[in-house]
C-alpha cells in the first residue's frame, strides 16, 4: 500500500506543480510538510532496505527491459537520505530568508519541488533513458534557481551553467543512444552482464561521453569554470541547495555506472580510474588556492566546493575495496551538510551586513556567534578536522590509499586539508577581529529571523556529530549493488 | 547501407558540429542553435542507429519524441535568459570569465 | 543506386550544409532562416526514417515553435537595438 | 585560442565515431517483438503511442514536469512590469486577423483529430497541443491574442492542471494496482485517453506559454 | 551500560555540558556562569579523585563504541592518564577563579569560558583515550578549542599569533594522522597497551615502523614544543594570562608530552624503541630543546616569552625522562610532568598579576615590585627556584630522578645537559627575583589598575590561585615520599603499568 520508493518521487511532483498555481511566493508551508513526510518515508526506505536489500519497482508493472525500473540500494538509498535530511532544514530557512516580495523568491518553491524530484528520481531509476529525463529535470531546474530574479551577473553565470549543462547531458544522451544500438536496452540490470571488456568500439566511446558529460556536470576540474560564477551568484538558499546536492547528483550517476554497468569496462582498465583521479586532486588544489584568493565570502565557499569535489573524485583508482566506495559516500555526506550550512550561514552575514566581502566580517563573531559558529562548525568539517564527518570521510580514503600503495592520493588528502584550513580560518579569523566602534568601515548588523542562524547551525552540527557515529551508514552503503 | 545508418552518421557529424558551436561560438542565439544541431544530432543517431537494418523500432522513436520536447523546453529557457540579459546589458555575448 | 538512397544522400548532404551554414554564416537573419530549413529537413528525415510521429512533432516543435521563438526573439532584440540607435 | 583544439578533436571524434558505428554488430536483445506482443493489454494500438504512455509512460511524466518546470523558470526569469498591453503592430493589416479568425478553429479541429488518432496512428497529445500551440501563437501574431503578462490564477492551473492529473493518475494506480502507472488491461485505453486530453491541453497552454511569455518581455526595463 | 562505563564519560561531561550551556548564556549573566564553571569543575575533580581511587584498588574504567565498521571510539582510564587528569583537573579548578577574577568586566566571557571549558573536555579525552583514533581525536580537538582563546583578544596580534599556532598545530596533526593510519594499515587497530603493540610485526616492517616513529613523535611534538617545532609556543603568548597558564603551560604542551609518552611505552614498548634504536635521537632532540630554549629565555624582556621560552625546555625534561632507557629516568619524567604543571601556572598567574595590576608586561619594568605586590613575587619566587631545582622543591625531585635516571641508563652527556639547564635557569630567573625584591622602584607603575586594600595587592581572586600552587610547590617536593605524592603515583605507574624494577 504504501510504497516510500514511488512516493519520494510523486509527493516533489505533486508539491512543486501545487506549488506553481498557488501563486508567486506561495507554497513554503506545503512544502515543508511535504518535505516532512519525505524525510520519513526515506527512513522508512532505510529499514527496507536494511531488511530485504535491494528493493525494485517496475513502473507500469511492465520491468525492464520492455518498461522502466526503479531500484533502491543501500547507495542510491544513502543519497536519498542525504538529500532529504538537507532539504528539509534548508526549505525552513528559504521560508525565512525570501521575503513576501523578493523577486528572487517568487517562483522558489514550484523549481525547489521540481529539482528535488529529480534528484530523488535520479537516485532511483534504474534506466539510462530514465535518467537522461531526471538529469535534465535537475538540470533546468537549477538553471531555473540561479537565475531566478537576479541581475546581470547572476543571468550570465546561469546562463554559462545552462550550456554547460546541456553539453553535458548532450553527451550523456549521445551515448545512450550508442548503448541502445549495440545492445538494444537501456535497463542497467539488464545491460550490467552484457558488457564484457570485449565491447565494441561504441560502447567504449559511450563509456568515455558519459565519464566526460557527468564530469562537466559535476564541475570536475577543469570543468569547474561555470560553477564559482552560478553557485557563488545565487541567493543563499539557492547556492546551498546547488552545493550540497545538485552536484553529488552527476557524481552519483558516475559512480553508479562505473559500479554497474560499465564494470566490465572499468574493472579491465584498471589505469582508467586514475584519470579522474588525477583531475579530482587538481581540483583540490586549485580550488583551494582560488578560494584563499577570493574576496567575496560566497565567492570562496563555491570555489571550496570545486576543492572538495575533488575528494570524490580520488576513489576511482582504489573503487576495488569497497573501504574507497564508503570514503566517497562519507565525503559527499560530510560535504553536503556542512557546504548547506556554510552557504547558510554566507546567507545570514551577507544579509546581516549588507555586504559580501570577507573583508566586512570583522566583528561578525560578536554580532552573530552563532552563525560564525555555525561557519567554524563546518568549516573544521570541510577541512577534514575531528571530530567531524569530513574527518572519517579523510580517514577512510587515506587508509584505502595507502591500502593500495596509492601514497599520492593520502598526500593529496593531507595537503588539501591544510589548504581548506587557510581559508576557513581566513574567515574565521576576520570575524573574530575586533575593528574599534568608531572605525569608518565597521559593518553594521541587521537584526535578522533567529530561524535562518539555527537552521544553519542544525545543518553545521550535523556535520560534525556524524564524525561521532558512522557506522550505519558504513554499513547501509555496502548493501549495494542495485544494478 | 541502410538510411538509417546513413543518417546515424549525419547525425554523428552534426552532434560534433553542434558541441564544437557551443564550445566556440561567443554569440548566444547562435550558441543556442548549435545546441539545437546537437540534440538533433543525438536523435538522428539514436533512432537511426537502432534503425540500421532497415526495421522501425518504436522504442527510440518514443524516446526521440521525449527528447525533442526537453529540448524545446531547454531552448526556451535559454532564449528568455539571452533576452534577459540583452534586457539588461544590451550585449548578446557572455562577458569575460569573472572569477571572483 | 536506388532512388531512395539517392534521395537519402541529398537530404544528408543538405542537413549538413544547412546546419554547419546555420552556424557560420554572417547574418543573423539568415542563419535563423537556415535554421527552420534545417528543422524542415529533419522533418523529412524522420519520415525516410519511417518515424511519422517524430516527423509530425519535428514539424510543429522543432521548426515550429523553436523557430517562431527564434525569431521573435531576433525581432526583439533588433526592435530594441533599433530603438538605441534612433535615441543616438 | 580553443580553436585549435577543439576543431581537430571534434573531427577525430566523428572518425571515430563513424568507423565504430559502421562496423557494429546487431544487438542481442530486440524489444519489438515485446512491443507488438503487449500492444493488445496497452490499451492503444499505435505502438509509438504505447511506448510513450504505457511502457514509458514514466519517462512521458518526467518530460511534462519538464516542461512545465522551464516555463516556470521562465516567469521567474522574466521581470515582471506591467507594461502596456503589446497592441501588436499588425493591426493596420486586415488580412491576417483574418486568416487568424479563419484558421484557429480549423487547427483545434486539426488538434482534436491528431489526440484521437494518437491511439491507432502517428499524433497524439504532443502533436495535437504542438497544433493548438501553434493556433495560439497564430492568434497572437494576428493581433487577436496579447502577449501573456504574470499569468492570472485560472492559467496557472491550467498549465499545471494536466501534469497534475497525469501524476494523480499515476498515484491512484500506485495505490490500487500496486505500481506507478500500471494501467489494468481493461481501462488502459480510457486512462490513457483521459491522461491524453488533459496533457493536450495543459501541453498547447505550455508550448504556447513559452512563446507568449517570452515574446510579451521585450525586456524593456529602465 | 554499566557505573564503570559511564565515569568516563562522566569525566567528560563534566566540562563539556557547562561549557556548551555556557555559551548560550547571556553575557551579563554572571552569577549563573561562575556556578556552572566551578560546579563543573569541582564535579570533575570529585570524580578524578574516584576515579584515582579506583584505579589504585585495580578497578577497570572504560567505555568504547564503533565509529567506523572496524574503528572504536575508546576510553580507558588507566594510571598514566590519571596524572594528567588529576593535574588538569585541579588546576582547571584553580585557572577558572582566577579567570573569573582575570576577566572581571571584559567582553565575549560566555564565548572565553565556553571554549575553555571545551579545551579542558579534550585534554580529559586526550589522557583516557584508549587507542590512537580516541588519542588524535580529541588532540585535535585541544587544537580547535585554543584557538579561539589564543585569538581572544581580537586585535591582529591576536590574530597572527593564532595563525603561527594554527599553522604549527594542523601541520604536525596532519603529520601525526598519516602516522597513524599508517600503523592501522599494519596492524589493524591503534589500542594501547602496556607493553607496546608493534612487536609482533615481521621485523621487515622495522623500516617502516622507524618513519612511522618520526610522524608519530614530530606530530606530538609540535604540541611538546620541541625545537624546532616550537616556534608557535611564543606567539601564542598574546592569549590572555589564564590561557596562557593553563593551556600553554599546562595543557596543550602536556598534552605533546604526554603523547610522547604513550607512543615510546604503548605503541613501540620501550624495550622495542630501544631495540631500534630510536630512543638515542629522541633524547639527543630533548636535550637539545632543553638547552636551546633556556638560552633564548635568557634574552626576553618580555616576561611572558621567557616563561614561553622557559617551557619549551621544561617539557622537554619529560621527553628527556621517557628517552632515558630505563626505570629511573621514567619516574623522573612522569613525575616531571606534574611538577612542572604546578610551578610554571605559578609564574603564569604571577605574570598575569603584575600585568593585570600595575601593567608590569616585561622583566625590566619589575623593579622593586616585590614591595608592591609581596605575596605575588613570594609565589613567584618559589615557583622560580623550583624550576631551578632548589632543594625543597617539587624541581628538585624530578631533577634528581632524571639526572639518576641518566646516570643509571650510562648516559653522562644528559647529566651536563640538565646541569646547564639549571645554571641557565637560574641565569634567567634571579635577575628577575632580583629585581623585584632589591632593587629600587622608579614609580609609576606602566598602567596601575587596581588599588591596593589593606593586605590585598591586589584582587583576590587573582592572588588566591598562585599562592596556592606555590604552596603546592613546596607541598609536593617536601612530601614527595608521602604516599599521595606525585612521585608515589609515577612510581606505581612505572611498577604496576610498565613492569619497571623502581628503586
């Protein structure tokens, strides 16, 4: 009767198109009860699928190959999770952070409803096609988000993010319709045998548009050029949403099909994995190097995004053990909570102050301290520090380095650690300096809705209590293998 | 050959056309076009490629069909953000990389 | 060579000239023209493709409206450039 | 400057490209046999049809959510300043209000048509509300219909009111037969029917609402 | 879960659960901050003393749970751990009075005694941390939690000086994890115990266990503020002077020292460490430290980087102790771990007087202040000849232990070394008592802000906790063959803990 798998898809689907008709601004307290029932019927999902493990649904009642199947696993079930325990602090801070009136806030809720489903989507469908249509429904919809009521610069940023977006997905779809040639499905289930390392020439070049398209779409350096731009650009609630979830969507994809069908691939070309390796630790060090260059403060934390997405991207080499598999998770985990805190806490200062530059922090930590604990509480998680998700998440992909002899990657780790920590402490150290009362450039703080500093701090704690107990979801991860 | 093999192969060539006109091209509404070669690029080889034998297979038709209506969705979003931009800055060309 | 394959290699050739002309040439007017040619020729395409349903959708969609959004935007956008100059 | 790259790259992809799709070998799996053999329980006879609202139909959902997502992207793009309703310049010529008169009626004729046959022949509700699409547009380039402004309540809900009813179709089937979307045999034809009327309607508001929207923001602001 | 369970965690909550409400606490709510501080810290010390009790019957305290599959969280309280609680412990006591008098009517106090609180909750989980995962957990946790308090000040002294100890600190943690998961990756697990762990590996890993050594010791090493790691430990001297006394002096040094400590005993073994000839170069770096900071201690005018300069070298008679192969020389060090706590928070609160008081912040300004502020400059005085090894004092008994300890373990080399030391300490700290107590006063004071009452130089929140660890001082040197004595627990932990023959 009832079934949370199909749900988690239909109830965003309903919220966001109830949303739209209700009017510009409307549609917050639905969504929040909404988003409510969603994270309870994910925690419903967890204890099925912890119980029977891998749980599919053929949509029609047709099954693949013929109809469309979902499928949840103990991964695809750990990103749903982590997208709805995200959304649901984030849409009661949105509710207080867009006033009646703000432009940028007039169609928020029907695109917030329109994204989440996809994403929810994205995690459970278990056909290429399929997920061509639910990557393009986040695609659009986040384009939608960022440049909702903005200005010039927010309209050229989403607008760079929209081509980069559809090359991405062009390439994605190019190469389905390469795999539906040479194989005639789209079904994962049923392509994950077929695929052997003697694959025709078409499947290798499917294989390669899709690593290139859902590296573009995660902002896998060098692809990383329109994410600082649209992450940085939009409102807070936007910004984080995009972080925190958006783009562990396209990694998500990556992984599954790097596991899944295309294991008969990767597993032969063992060198393969170094590829995205490698540009995952130059996105580390160059997006850390950029965000302790940065001046405006949102500016830093989405050039941190593009480091810390690097961190995903280590454990392709080592995708043998599963240690690596679990880093991952861990990573994207402890990267979207605290990544959704900080942009919340960005949120708050900027609105506090009336200003976007680290420079017109100082005093924030006297002003807001709990939204500069909040920042530091992330902050210490982005950096790796313990005890903290990141922490665990820095620990498991080291020791599955070094497990495999792979000491570039710990040392890539390590120094990527001591980089986020220049520019968190950058702006930890700003807002706790004391500029003297009568200074000309001491920033004056609005009062702000104490709603938007907790929800923030929520997030930010989180973050850092899961450093404390990991194990379940260690351990929900490795009921795997859906496809 | 078959004319679905044919055209899988126009549709290869005009898949490449269209991602190196979103990669090269500065003007927006000739970038959007290029976009639009590379979706029809993309459908041309999905259908006609599963067509190479001469057979109809209503499968990828279907999906064609999907596709061609998210690709007018995506374009006119693009078109509404290149008006709006033009609305505002009076340019039709991204500006330069600001990255901070 | 039989006339359908014939008729196969015009309609190829001409898909790609119209595209890559789309892309290249100078005029804007133009290249939008081109464009609702090159989406009359998919049309036919998927009718050689024995796909009538795309081919009706290609029509009203892909020609269609993409090129009437097309084109309303280019006859914005030149309104509004001509208003600029006539202010100069 | 990346053109050098990009240009060579491209070009070696095609080759590539090519050479491996001509030498292809036949799939393993064909799903036609499939398609032709449960075209009968579909509940429609057109097998393009069937595919996109009963094997697929999942996919054809997600697609109108896209849909309607980029047009709500695009009124939240657009600014929303009350500007004068676009009289359109047309005016002064009395043959095309004319032909608009004469032909949007005859195209919602041409829709109706198209929706029924999507059952049995090629059409279906994106072509029929391609069509009526295509009226709207027509009657707006002939002056007879102004370009939409901030949508009032009634056409919100139109525009959401066949995505919605698709989705609260799927969701009854959830409940009563146990899968998203499954049709029972004996229904599957009024269903689809019923989910095709309402998208042909909701589907000619959209596409028209692309262009309306779009085309009533001349984007003049300050 | 049963009592025994609970207490450490008991241990910890004692000062987290204040620390945490405390920083939610308005800031004009005085009088309900200072009772969570003080019942905080007088439950933890009730607790320690239980705890020490226990222990001493043979009773096991320990609580773990898995963080990670194959990854515990573990607290085990075991004697070693106790010396450094209970010397926490109690001076956490006696560092919150005098704070409250410190800060008497500063800004940000709920924010200064929140994150105090948290700095002493992770010294706490440093010291009954049951494997290495628990041990750099909460050693990087010490990190954080002093940063805030090192930068207290807000000024951009403030703040250069907490970015000098960041850096340092996340350098040498970074080191330390590597080395870390380093070990897990041979072992499987990080667990202490009394014997050592690595010496069942395959002595093939002997390589690899000797460049593990050297991350696990620079990693705690930066915190030892051995040289040349120690460069943070001067700079950090801008916090404010109970942070100083009690996290510079006392905690996060300690917790380096302390560190070194479990690494040579309950990861290698000392037996094993000296097999691989590791404990050599470790004491060679101690005596270095030891010499090179009393020589740049000589040269500071600033009395608070003496001090500064003085610890390095201090902390490093620990080091000095453990790397001495042998019973004596460990006992020397264990016991110097306590002993020095309590003298050097002495001078801490004393320098924290004179600069509170009078504005007294170097040594050539302290002429004749001992008339001003007699009881001060008498604490003072006897914490300085303690660290000079002055008999009667608690210096005197850890000297003598370690310089025992060398001669026991044949190394004569270390007996020169501590005898410089002490000419050096000397050399630094009787110019100084000199001063104050003979020469003449040349008024006014730099900037006098609290007036003398009767007896009271000063306030008495200020004065209480110094002439308290003076006192201690001389209290543990005069009984140190007592049988509460540090000295009597170092010996039980050499004998029942690392099966040493003590004398």
């Amino acid at each position: 009767m009832t079934d949370p798998l199909v749900w988690l898809i239909l109830l965003p689907l309903t919220w966001a198109s109830l949303a739209f008709p209700s009017g510009p601004g409307r549609g917050a307290w639905l969504a929040i009860a909404a988003l409510g029932v969603q994270l309870m019927l994910v925690l419903l999902l967890v204890v099925d699928v912890t119980e029977s493990g891998i749980l599919v649904r053929a949509v029609g009642g047709w099954g693949a190959p013929l109809g469309i199947d979902l499928a949840a696993d103990g991964l695809s079930v750990a990103m749903l999770l982590l997208t709805q325990v995200i959304a649901l602090p984030l849409a009661i801070y949105a509710r207080s952070y867009f006033s009646a009136t703000a432009p940028e806030g007039k169609y928020f809720w029907p695109l917030c409803g329109f994204l989440l489903a996809g994403l929810n989507g994205l995690y459970l469908s278990a056909d290429l096609f399929n997920l061509y249509v639910t990557l393009e429904l986040v695609g659009l919809a986040a384009v939608g988000l960022v440049a909702a009521g903005g200005g010039a610069r927010q309209i050229a940023a989403a607008l760079r993010y929209l081509f980069a977006m559809l090359l991405g997905s062009g390439a994605y779809l190019l190469a389905v319709a390469l795999i539906y040639a040479a194989y005639g499905t789209v079904s994962m289930k049923t392509l994950a045998p077929l695929i052997t390392a003697e694959a025709p020439v078409v499947i290798w070049l499917a294989g390669g548009l899709m690593l290139a398209g859902l590296m573009l779409k995660t902002a896998l350096f060098p692809f990383h050029f329109w994410l600082p731009p649209a992450h940085g650009g939009a409102s807070a609630p936007v910004s984080a949403l995009l972080s925190a979830l958006v783009v562990k969507a396209s990694f998500y994809l990556l992984l599954r099909l790097w596991l899944g069908p295309f294991a008969g691939l990767t597993a032969g070309a063992g060198l393969l994995g170094w590829l995205p390796a490698t540009l995952g630790a130059l996105a580390i060090l160059w997006g850390s190097c950029q965000a302790i260059r940065a001046q405006r403060i949102k500016m830093l934390i989405a050039y941190s995004t593009v480091a810390q997405l690097g961190y995903l991207f280590l454990i392709f080499p080592l995708l043998t053990g599963e240690a690596a598999l679990r880093a991952g998770i861990m990573q994207a985990f402890a990267h979207g909570l605290a990544k959704a805190a900080m942009f919340m806490t960005a949120g708050v200062l900027i609105k506090a102050t009336g200003q976007d530059r680290v420079d017109s922090l100082a005093g924030a930590a006297q002003q807001l301290p709990l939204t500069m604990f909040a920042f530091g509480l992330a902050g210490v998680t982005l950096t790796g520090l313990p005890p903290s998700a990141g922490f665990l998440a820095k620990w498991q992909l080291i020791e599955a380095a070094m497990a495999q002899g792979a000491w570039i990657i710990a040392v890539v780790v390590l120094v990527g650690g001591l980089l986020a920590a220049g520019y968190v402490f950058r702006v930890l150290r700003q807002g706790f300096l004391l500029v003297p009362a009568t200074s000309a450039d001491t920033s004056v703080f609005h009062p702000l809705p104490r709603t938007l500093e907790w929800m923030a701090l929520l997030l930010a704690a989180a973050s850092v209590l899961l450093g404390l107990r990991g194990v379940e979801l260690m351990e929900l991860v490795s009921l795997g293998g859906a496809v | 050959m078959t004319s679905g093999l044919l055209f899988a192969c126009v549709g290869a060539l005009l898949f490449v056309m269209g991602v190196s006109g979103v990669l090269l091209i500065r003007h927006l509404l000739r970038r959007i076009l290029a976009f639009n070669l590379m979706g029809s690029g993309a459908f041309l080889v999905l259908v006609g490629l599963a067509q190479r034998h001469g057979v109809a297979d209503p499968v990828p038709q279907a999906m064609v069909l999907t596709g061609i209506v998210v690709a007018v969705a995506a374009t006119a979003l693009a078109l509404a953000l290149v008006r709006r931009l033009h609305a505002l800055t009076g340019k039709l060309e991204p500006p330069e990389a600001d990255d901070d | 060579m039989s006339l359908g394959l014939g008729f196969d290699l015009l309609l190829a050739a001409s898909l790609l000239w119209s595209g890559w002309r789309a892309l290249s040439t100078p005029r804007l007017d133009r290249a939008l023209v081109l464009f609702i040619a090159f989406g009359l020729l998919m049309t036919l395409t998927w009718a050689r493709l024995a796909a009538p349903d795309i081919a009706l959708a290609e029509a009203a969609i892909g020609a269609g409206l993409t090129g009437a959004l097309l084109l309303d935007a280019f006859g914005a956008l030149q309104a509004k450039r001509a208003e600029a100059e006539a202010k100069k | 400057m990346k053109r050098p790259v990009v240009i060579p790259a491209a070009l070696l992809f095609a080759v590539v490209l090519i050479l491996a799709m001509v030498d292809l070998a036949p799939p393993a799996l064909d799903l036609r046999p499939l398609v032709a053999a449960n075209l009968a329980s579909s509940g429609v006879a057109h097998p393009v049809t069937a595919v996109l609202l009963n094997y697929r139909a999942y996919d054809t959902l997600l697609e109108i959510g896209v849909l309607l997502l980029a047009l709500v992207a695009i009124l939240a793009v657009s600014e929303s300043v009350p500007t004068t309703s676009s009289t359109s310049a047309t005016s002064s010529d009395l043959l095309l209000p004319m032909l608009g008169r004469i032909a949007a009626p005859v195209m919602v004729v041409v829709a109706v048509y198209l929706l029924s046959a999507g059952t049995s022949a090629p059409g279906g509700a994106f072509q029929a509300g391609a069509v009526l699409a295509a009226a709207a547009v027509l009657l707006h380039l002939t002056g007879l219909l102004p370009g939409w402004r901030q949508p009032g309540v009634s056409l919100r809900w139109g525009l959401a009111g066949g995505f919605l009813l698709f989705v609260g179709v799927g969701a009854i089937l959830l409940l009563v037969e146990g899968d998203l979307l499954r049709y029972p045999p004996d229904h599957a034809g009024v269903l689809i029917f019923l989910i095709e009327s309402g998208l042909t309607l909701s589907l000619g508001l959209i596409l028209a609402g692309l262009f309306l929207f779009l085309s009533h923001d001349k984007g003049d602001v300050g | 879960m049963t009592l025994n369970e609970a207490m450490p965690l008991a241990v910890l909550a004692s000062s987290l659960l204040p620390g945490l409400i405390i920083f939610l606490l308005p800031e004009a709510w005085i009088g309900r901050r200072t009772v969570l501080n003080l019942s905080g810290a007088v439950a933890k010390l009730v607790l320690v003393g239980v705890l020490l009790v226990g222990v001493q019957g043979g009773v096991d305290y320990g609580f773990g749970y898995a963080v990670l599959p194959g990854l515990d969280l573990l607290f085990k309280v075991d004697a070693l751990g106790l010396l450094f609680m209970g010397l926490s412990a109690s001076l956490w006591l006696l560092t919150t009075l005098y704070a409250i008098g410190y800060l008497e009517g500063a800004p940000q106090r709920s924010r200064f005694f929140g994150f105090f609180s948290l700095c002493v909750t992770a010294t706490m989980g440093i010291a009954m941390a049951g494997n290495l995962f628990t041990f750099f957990i909460f050693y990087e946790l010490l990190t954080l939690s002093t940063f805030p308090l090192v930068v207290h000040r807000g000024n951009d002294k403030a703040m250069n000086g907490g970015t000098v100890y960041l850096a340092y600190t996340l350098a040498g943690g970074a080191l330390l994890l590597i080395g870390i998961i380093w070990l897990h990756q041979l072992l499987g697990h990080g667990d202490f115990a009394h014997a050592g762990i690595v010496t069942d590996l395959d002595p093939t890993y002997d390589g690899q266990l000797k460049i593990i050594f050297l991350l696990l010791i620079v990693g705690v090493g930066v915190k030892a503020a051995i040289v040349p790691l120690h460069g943070w430990l001067p700079q950090a001297m801008v916090a404010p002077a109970p942070v100083s006394a009690l996290l510079h002096a006392v905690a996060v040094v300690k917790a380096g020292a302390f560190g070194v400590i479990r690494i040579v005993y309950e990861i290698y073994g000392i037996e094993f460490a000296h097999t691989l000839h590791l404990l050599t170069p470790l004491a060679m770096a101690a005596a270095v430290t030891i010499i090179w900071g009393s020589l740049r201690a000589l040269f500071q005018d600033d009395l608070k980087k003496r001090l500064a300069y003085s610890t390095v070298s201090q902390v490093s008679y620990i080091v000095l102790g453990v790397a001495l192969f042998g019973p004596v020389g460990t006992v020397g060090g264990l016991v110097h771990l306590v002993h020095q706590g309590i003298m050097k928070i002495t001078l801490f609160f004393c320098a924290g007087n004179y600069a509170e008081t009078l504005g007294i912040h170097k040594v050539s300004e302290m002429n004749g202040v001992g008339r001003r502020m007699p009881l001060t400059t008498l604490a003072f005085g006897v914490a300085a000849l303690g660290m000079m090894g002055v008999p009667l004092t608690a210096g005197a008994i850890s000297k003598g232990w370690l310089i025992e300890g060398a001669r026991a373990a044949d190394m004569n080399w270390a007996i020169w070394v501590l005898w410089t030391s002490s000419l050096l300490n000397a050399a630094y700290f009787l110019p100084i008592l000199w001063r104050a107590g003979f020469r003449q006063t040349a008024p006014p004071w730099p900037a006098e802000q609290l007036a003398r009452h009767g007896w009271r130089e000063t306030a008495w929140l200020l004065l209480l906790p110094p002439l308290v660890t003076a006192a201690a001082t001389l209290a543990v040197g005069i009984l140190a063959t007592s049988e509460f004595s540090p000295l009597a627990w170092a010996q039980f932990i050499a004998r029942n803990e690392y099966r040493l023959v003590v004398p």
